[in-house]
C-alpha cells in the first residue's frame, strides 16, 4: 500500500479538538475521534499523498524510525479505507 495514493473520501466533516481532531462522516452519521498524530496525518491527507510521502512529512516530528512509520500509517490507512473515509486516487 505504501505508494498508492490515497485521499480523504467526500463528505466529510473534521473539527479540530485539543488534542486531535474529530471526523464526521455525512452519509452515515458516525463520528471518528483522532489523536493528535492520527489528526496530523488526516490533515496531510488535504491532499493525496502515499505512505511513504506521509513519513517524509511527519519523521522529523515523530521520533520513530522510518520502518515503524511506514508501518503504523499503513495500519491506520487500512483502517481508514475500511471505514470508507478514505479512498484510493485514480490515475
């Protein structure tokens, strides 16, 4: 999954909180609260970008090796497409 591009799905509402963000999404009406990395990585994902686009933008803020990294966004991004709020950018 690291070099697909994904983006957030349509129809979906974020506020930001304290500490993350919450997302709302439209057509189903569930909400989704993020901690603050995880509402970091959504905010990255305004624009379509891939696994490893996403850890060349939050390394230098995370003290995590690159392994890891790619690791953990990837687990969040299966989760995400799972929960249809994100999708895969077509060519």
């Amino acid at each position: 999954m690291s070099e697909i591009r994904v983006r957030r799905a349509p129809d979906l509402i974020t506020a930001p909180l304290d500490d993350g963000a919450m997302i709302m999404d439209i057509a189903s009406g569930n909400f989704l609260e993020l901690n603050r990395t995880a509402a970091r990585v959504w905010e990255l994902l305004d624009t379509p970008n891939t696994v490893s686009g996403l850890c060349a933008l939050v390394l230098d803020r995370y003290h995590v090796t690159p392994e890891l990294c790619a690791a953990q966004i990837e687990a969040w991004m299966a989760d995400m497409r799972e929960r249809k709020l994100i999708v895969v950018e077509q060519d």
